[in-house]
C-alpha cells in the first residue's frame, strides 16, 4: 500500500479534500440515519390466527387447529410447530430457520390453509409475521376534557388524525366508549311469535336492499337501472314489521323490542386510579422511530385544549438516552485515547494527528451504513464505541514512527522520512488491521435471531477498521509532514525503554523462568475463574425499572367483576404512590399471546421510582396481588416480572415439556414440576400452561327423542345460540348518522333450569330442550396445547442468577426423580439449549478465527515459524480475560466470547509490530538477540501506545452499569482484560519464543562470536 502514501504526498490538497467530504459525507449520513432501538430483524416465524365462533377449546383443537397443522406440517424448511385452542380461537406459530424467504413461505402457507377443510362457521385464518419494527413506538394514556363528547373526538377526529402522518402504520384505540343502537328483545313477546334473534336481522338487512337490475337504452344511450330499499329513521325502524315463523303474521319490532341509544366499554384503562383511553401507535417498517414519535408527540400537544396525555412507553425515549449514553461513552473513549497518546509523544499534533482517524474511520462507518440501509440503533452504535480504541492504533503506529524518525533527523527531508517511516510500518498495520478484520467473518457461522443480531455491530466495526488503515497510509503521512516542522534532535531512551531492556535481556538469558511463569498465570487464571462462580448466561438479564404484572381471574369472570378486584389491587398500590409512580392498567384487552380478548385479565406497567430495587418491588407487588385475589377470587393466576428491555432472547429461561393425551395426567405432572421449581430460590416467573380450568354445560342430544321431535342438531344448536350470544346486525344509516346495531334478549339465560326449559320447534310442535337432551355441567381445559402435533404442557421459570447451565440441570435432574402418571413423557431443556448451541457456534467460529489469522500472517510473512511465534501471543487472552470477569462479577456470555472473538484480532497486532521490526533487523544484518533487543526497545513505544489507547478508549464501556448494556460491558471488560495481560507479557514472552523456534541460528551465531572473540584475544 505505499504506492497510496506516496500518491497522497504528491496530491496532499486532494487527499484534503477528499478526507473532507468524506467526513461532510460522514456527517450527513449520521444525521439522517433512521433511529431504531433494535436492528430491524424480522422473525422467521409465521403465527396462524383462526376464529370459530362460540366453539370450545377441544372443538376448536379437533375440528380447526388439528387440520390446519396437517394441512401445514408440510410447509418448506419447518423446524418447529406450536398451536394453542382456546375457545373460539386457534393460533398456530411455525418457526423457520434464519435467512429463509419468509415471502414465499408466507404465499405457501396461505395456500395450504386454504386447501385445508374447515368448517363453514371459521373465519379466514389470518397469517401474520412478526419483526423487531412491528414493536409499538408509543402507548399512551390520553384524558378528554370534555367527557360527554370527548371520547368520540379521539375516535372520529384524532385517530384519522394520526394516521395521516408519515411514518404510522396504525393507531389503536382500547378503552373507549362504543356508541351503538341496541335492540332489546322481550323474551316473552319474542317467544310466542316464535320471532329469534336471527329473523330480525334478517329483516333488518332486508329492508336496506341495494342491487344492480340492468341498463335501458334511452335516445341511444344506455341508462343503468338500480333497486333499492332503505330505513331512513329511527322510528321507520321500530315500525319494521317482522313475519312470525308460528302465525305467519307481521309482528312490530317495536311491540316485541326496545330501541335505544348505549354506551359501553369493552375493555377498561385507568392510569393512577383514573379511567383513561389507552392509545398504541405502531410505525412502518422503514419509518424512522424518533421522527414518527415527535410528529405524534406534536400533534398531541396541538390538541392540548381538548385532551391530556401521560406517556406509558416511549420507544423514541429509550433510543435517545441509549444514543446519548453510546456516544458519551464514545466521547469519552477518544478523550483518553487522545491523553495517552499525549503523554507518550508529549506532542498536541501528533497527538491530533493520531486521534483524527476516530471521527474519520468512524464517519465513514455511518456513510457505509446508510448505503446499505442499516440504522442507528444499539448494536451498530455499540460497534462504533468498541471500534474507537482501536481504529486509532494504525494511525498510532505510523504517526509514532515518523516521529520518531524526524526527531532522530530533523534536518532531514521531511518528505522522504514521511514516506519511509510509514512505509516501515505498512506490513506491520496491513496485516494486523486485516487480522483483526478476518475475525469476524466466522461470525456468520453464529446462527439464529442471535447471529443477524450481531451483525449490525460486526459490519460497523470492520468498516471502521478498513476506513482507519486508509487513513494511516493517506491522511496521516500527509499532516505529519506539514506538521512537524521544527523539531529537536533527540536519541535518549525513555526510563521505561531502559528498564524493558534490562528485562528482555534477563527474560532471554532465563527463559525457563519466563515460561513457566507464563504457564502459571494461564493456569492459576483459570482455577480462579472455576472457583469464582461468576456463572454462564447466554445474554445477561438487563435491570429495568418497569414491573409488568398480569391478573387472570378465573376463567368466564365478566368484565364488571375483574375490574372491581382490579380496583382493590390499585387502591393498595397508590398508598406506595413513591414507589410506585406510574400504575397503569388494562382490563379486559386483547391477549396477543392467545390471540382472543380476555374480560378476566387484567394487565399492569408499574414504573418504579428513584433507587427502588427491582427483585425487592417484585416480591412486595407479588404479595399485595395475591393477597387480595385469594380473597377476592380464589384460583386467580397472578405473574409479577420486570419489564424485558427488548433485544434478543436471553435464553435464561428453563423450560420442562411434559408429553401425554391424557390431560388429566398431564395436568397432575404439570403440578409436580411446577411445585418442584417454586422450591428454588433461583427460579422466577414460574409459568404452568396447564393451569386452566372453567365449568362447561354440555348438552348431550338423544338421536332417537331428537327423530320423533323432527329436530336437527343445527337447530338445537342455532336456538341456544340465539338466547345466549348478542348478534351483530351490521352498520345503517339512520337519522343522519352512521350506527351499529345490536341485538340481544332482555333476559339472557341464568341458570340450567331456563336452558333445560327453552323451547324448539320441530316437524311434531314445539319440545322442551330437556325432552331431547341431557343437559350436565362439567370442568374442561381453557386451553389446549400442542408442539409437532403433541400435547404437551410446558412448565418455566426464569434464572435469576448467572449459572443457567447449571440450574437447569440440577432442575432436569429433580423432575426426572418425581414419580410421573403412567403415560406422561418428559422433555427438559430451554434457554440453555439455544445457548449451548450458540456458544458451540461462536467456539468454533474463534477457532476458524484463528485458522485465517494463521493463514494471513502466513500471506504476510512467508515463513511458517513466524506466523506461529506471533499466534502464542494468544495464550495471554484467557489470563486477563478471566480475570476481568472475575473482578468485574461479569458472568461468560455471548458478549463476552464476542470479546474473546475480537481480541484474537487485536492482540495479533502488537506481536505483529514487534516480530515485523524483528524482521527488518535481521534482513539489515544483525543477530538474533541483538535484533531482538533493538526491536523490543523501538517497537515498545508504539505497542504500549496502541494497547493503552485501546483500553483507555474502551474504559467508559467497562465502569457502565449492566443496565441496557446488552454487548457492551462484556465485551469491553474481557478485551481490557485480555489486551493488558497480553500486552505486558507478550513484549517479554515473545522475545523468548522467537529465540527459541531460531534456536539454531542463534547456537550458530553465538558460537562465531565467541570464535571472533576467541581470535581476537589470541591476536
């Protein structure tokens, strides 16, 4: 790459100019990088949502969500398949392998379930997939001033509203009042007509008929010819005459109905005890997140005359402040990369010079980013944070080497010290910058969500790296030239120089001692490290201050009566209002988890306030809860859990998967396990899916009593229907206005005896349901589960400490001692699979990692043996590395090993500066041990420079708190940790290995210098 100095010296206002617009360019594309909390990785995963109406969980398992998994099972590339009935619903979720075309696999789903039979009653299966985007930008809890029109001002004004601005995907409102027309049906009237529910929604959807009849042609011109019907009022409504099915006369539906004007909620909000509308507002995939919150935000504020808002989550907020925090820490980085390449050069432009290539490699990163349609989020800023120690090392190197040169020459031409001094060091930063590069491309053996997680930050720092050894070949020789202009003649060594070649030389002489003290901190490092029980976690699990905390009340517990015991919970949670300062809860929303609505549900945010420990409010929210729903409403399934802070799985989680077709059995082993986990103090957040029961009337029909009546299923089933569900009559104008309407009995069924005594009509006259069918209750499953087709229950809990490997071994261990029903096989396993198979992945790719360093140093240097001196350099990472974890009490996760990853890179680059000047000597005719010396005493400089400046730069990330750190700490602590050791030893270590894989040639040359020395004695 000289050929690059030596143009850049001879255009030196071009390569200003171009390094200008670069950094223009670099600006720019920072600025209008989209602003993302999380890369925009979308799941391979497709979740299946079917709805049959009125049909319990085992109907719906055996006559829905049993044929869409056959109709499914053989979609391309399937790895995985879980389904969920409940009543009503079916969800089915297929999970596929990372990189599929989700495109495609979507279009063939689609058309599987559309091959699939289905009863006529399911509505059209809806297929969805899920990404990181798809996360709500905002939720809110919005107030209306005015509470006699408010409400319907936010639904008909500032919902369209919203919508319009760019960027919004979709505006949810949950908690409003809906306005309806509702039509109460007298049952008695009702009844001696023999009028249903069903007949008058017939005859309302008659009475509004609107069909093309043809055309006429008039004068040559073809006239179309329309035939409507429709009820403009109210009161032509309630004059709407109705054939009865028993008199075949016309009945009034104002003589057996009353018409009025209602507003209910389906779902409740209160937010700090006060009943609010809650708001979610989703963004498009390629919006930017930051923008669209602040648009939403100001059109808010706009309306301030009309409505309050309190903010409940702010994903524009958590991408500030983890920008802001990455940057400082950046900032912060350089600072003291620039300090310590201060104090060793005791020169400000040098100093400038060196430093310049941060924001210059790491602008080009952002220029790069915007090319390939990245954003702004944590792991590409993350990648910038890291990347600033160690893009400043080439420019380093070579601003050290000219430096040095000119203050031995200063009367030289500057222009050819320039160029020979960086051209002394272009082996040494090509090789060690496409080390550190090559690294990272077994990254791509990592699979999953985990490895495209990654990658973000992976890309930003190899670019930065690339952009930095441009610009210590370019722009440095170029300012060093026009920047040194008057220096002193200077040779005298550094105290630190003169210590370090006593060392060597001692280091040298006893290599034994060398080694083996080598040998003892690797291994004592490691016994250390097994003892320390710092623990092996896959991601650390983030402390946020947000609770999340779910109610579910016993199954078919009305709307009403979840949000009374709801009230109760608020009301001993406000006496904490310090604690606990902001409650926000959601009764009777939409469960996306089962994908129905939930009236016995009721869903809570509780924000913490200042210096409140989180494990601490967990347990004292936990208690308050269930100490008010066992009284209240016993069998109420309370979970209490802090907020997950986003990203990818943690994988901390133990998941037990008991097997067996008989739910009783499976109910009972669920039990055990569950009883088993709540023992351990390690376990959290314990889940048990078979939980679930209600009581069921089931009305078994006599096919021979149902014969004699002339009755068909259908119509028994059509009659309970009628009296126990609300029909929708669809949507009319009337009166000028757009209304929905309602129809329901004024007295619904309340007990089996009213069900046992509804009346059918048959071919033979009218029966009682009682004389055809047996009519019991019974307890049956809310919900029915399978994996790959078997049922199965699932019991988990959450590690809270470090050691996941651990705890779910000695938990599988547990269970498989308990004695299970007959039938019932078990399957143990969870997080920690996933990440044993991710630590598998990223241990192999180091080992490849290794492989290519080899092979490039190879490349670089020729010789075999040179390339394996520099590799021993490696054996020093695991000393420091381990340490760090241990004094840090930083557990070994993924962002560790990425650390790990990354120093095999990094460290490379201090033997490779030292064995490249070891190089120059011999070919410049010295011996071994006098090449070694002289190499050691220049080359230390340089090598403490790079190593300091990295660690210093790296600092910031090391001291920050786990919170939100996700990669960072980690990383940050085993590189520290790593680079220090191996720096300190390697410039004593290597020396000795060089002379060692020499050692001939060093036998060889000391024994002709004795020979000279012999002769000139005897002379």
């Amino acid at each position: 790459m000289s050929f690059l100095t030596k143009f850049s010296l001879k255009n030196a206002v071009a390569v200003m100019i171009i390094a200008m617009l670069l950094i223009g360019g670099g600006v720019y594309s920072f600025l209008s990088l989209k602003s993302d909390l999380l890369p925009d990785i979308e799941f391979p995963q497709l979740s299946v949502t079917a709805v049959y109406p009125g049909a319990s969980a085992a109907d719906v398992e055996a006559r829905v969500t049993a044929p869409l998994e056959d109709a499914l099972k053989g979609a391309e590339g399937l790895k995985s398949m879980t389904s969920q009935s409940l009543e009503s619903v079916s969800r089915i979720q297929l999970s596929f392998p990372i990189g599929a075309d989700m495109e495609q696999i979507t279009q063939q789903v689609s058309d599987s379930i559309r091959a699939a039979e289905l009863p006529e009653e399911v509505q059209e299966p809806a297929v969805s997939r899920f990404s990181f985007s798809s996360i709500p930008v905002l939720n809110l809890a919005l107030f209306a001033k005015d509470s006699a029109s408010g409400e319907s001002w936010v639904t008909e004004v500032l919902k369209p509203e919203l919508q319009k601005i760019a960027g919004v995907n979709s505006v949810a409102l949950s908690a409003a009042e809906e306005q309806y027309l509702q039509v109460t049906v007298d049952n008695k009237a009702a009844a001696s007509s023999g009028i249903m529910l069903k007949n008058i929604q017939e005859a309302i959807a008659g009475s509004f008929f609107s069909f093309p009849a043809g055309a006429l042609t008039e004068e040559s011109v073809i006239v179309p010819i329309h035939v409507e019907q429709r009820l403009e009022k109210l009161s032509e409504l309630e004059s709407l005459s109705i054939v009865s099915p028993l008199t075949g006369q016309t009945v009034k539906l104002s003589d057996i109905a009353d018409i009025a004007a209602v507003q209910e909620r389906e779902e409740l909000a209160r937010y700090n005890g006060n009943p609010a509308v809650a708001m979610l507002i989703n963004k498009k995939q390629d919006a930017n997140t930051v923008e669209v919150a602040d648009e939403v935000i100001s059109a808010l504020e706009r309306y301030s005359d009309k409505i309050e808002y309190v903010m409940i989550f702010d994903q524009s907020e958590t991408i500030k402040s983890s920008i802001s925090e990455l940057v400082s820490k950046g900032l912060f980085g350089a600072l003291f990369a620039a300090l310590t390449v201060l104090v060793f050069l005791r020169n400000i432009r040098a100093t400038l010079i060196a430093v310049l290539s941060i924001p210059l490699s790491l602008l080009i990163a952002a220029i790069f980013l915007k090319w390939w349609g990245y954003t702004l989020n944590v792991m590409s800023l993350a990648g910038m944070a890291v990347a600033v120690g160690r893009v400043v090392d080439d420019s380093i190197i070579v601003i050290e080497n000219i430096y040095r040169k000119m203050r031995q020459q200063p009367d030289a031409d500057r222009s050819l010290i320039t160029e020979s001094g960086t051209k002394e060091m272009i082996n040494a930063i090509l090789s060690s910058t496409i080390t550190t590069v090559v690294v990272f491309l077994p990254l791509g053996l990592v699979g999953g969500i985990t490895g495209a997680f990654f990658l973000p930050f992976a890309l930003t720092v190899v670019v930065a790296l690339l952009a930095s050894l441009i610009v210590a070949v370019t722009v440095v020789p170029v300012l060093a030239r026009m920047s040194f202009l008057k220096l002193q003649e200077s040779t005298r060594e550094p105290l630190y120089v003169r210590w370090y070649e006593s060392l060597i030389r001692f280091g040298l002489r006893r290599k034994l001692i060398v080694i083996g003290a080598a040998i003892l901190l690797l291994a004592g490092s490691g016994i250390l490290y097994a003892f320390s029980n710092v623990g092996f976690v896959f991601l650390p699990n983030e402390k946020v201050k947000i609770i999340n905390a779910s109610v579910e009340l016993p199954p078919s517990t009305t709307l009403e009566r979840t949000g009374e015991v709801s009230a109760l919970i608020e009301q001993q949670l406000s006496e904490a209002e310090d604690r606990y300062s902001k409650r926000f809860v959601s009764i009777g929303g939409y469960d996306y988890a089962s994908g129905a609505s939930a009236p016995n549900r009721a869903v809570y945010y509780i924000e913490l306030g200042e210096g409140a420990d989180i494990d601490t409010e967990i347990q004292s929210v936990e208690q308050t809860m269930l100490s008010i729903t066992e009284e209240e409403a016993p069998g109420t399934l309370v979970t209490v859990s802090e907020q997950a802070s986003g990203g990818p799985p943690t994988n901390n989680n133990v998941d037990i998967d008991l097997f067996s077709d008989d739910l009783d059995k499976l109910e009972t082993a669920a039990a055990q396990v569950e009883a088993i986990m709540r023992e351990r103090d390690d376990l959290k957040n314990i889940t048990n899916n078979m939980q679930e029961k209600q009581m069921e009337w089931s009305v078994s029909l006599n096919r021979e009593q149902m014969q004699k009546a002339g009755l068909s299923p259908y119509q028994v089933l059509g009659v309970i229907s009628d009296r126990t569900k609300p029909v929708e009559a669809g949507s009319y104008r009337l009166d000028g206005e757009t209304q929905e309407l309602l129809l329901q009995y004024k007295e619904p069924l309340e007990n089996k005896d009213e069900l046992v005594n509804l009346m059918l009509y048959g071919q033979q006259g009218a029966v009682r349901l009682g004389d055809v069918a047996d009519v019991d209750k019974s307890e049956v499953y809310t919900s029915i589960q399978k994996l790959d087709e078997r049922v199965f229950a699932r019991v988990s809990g959450l590690v809270q400490g470090n050691d996941v490997r651990n705890v779910t071994e000695e938990v599988t261990e547990a269970v498989k001692q308990l004695d299970l029903p007959e039938g019932v096989s078990l399957e143990s396993g969870g997080g920690s699979d996933e990440t044993a198979q991710t630590f598998i992945d990223i241990g192999i790719a180091m080992i490849i990692a290794v492989g290519l360093v080899y092979l490039t140093m190879l490349i670089f240097f020729g010789a075999a043996r040179v390339p394996f001196i520099i590799m021993t350099s490696l054996l020093f990472v695991p000393i420091g590395a381990l340490l760090g974890l241990v004094i840090a009490r930083e557990p070994l996760s993924m962002s560790a090993m990425i650390g790990l990853l990354m120093l095999i890179g990094i460290v490379v680059t201090n033997a490779i500066v030292l064995v490249d000047r070891i190089n120059q000597n011999r070919d410049g005719g010295m011996t071994i041990r006098d090449a070694l010396v002289e190499s050691g005493k220049t080359r230390l400089r340089p090598i403490l420079m790079t190593a300091i400046a990295t660690i210093a730069a790296l600092l910031p990330l090391v001291f920050s708190t786990p919170e939100g750190g996700l990669i960072s700490r980690g990383l940050a602590v085993v590189v520290v940790g790593g680079l220090t050791t191996s720096t300190l030893l390697t410039v004593v270590f290597l020396p000795v290995i060089y002379e060692l894989a020499y050692y001939r040639e060093h036998r060889r040359e000391q024994r002709l210098a004795e020979g000279g020395t012999a002769a000139k004695q005897g002379r």
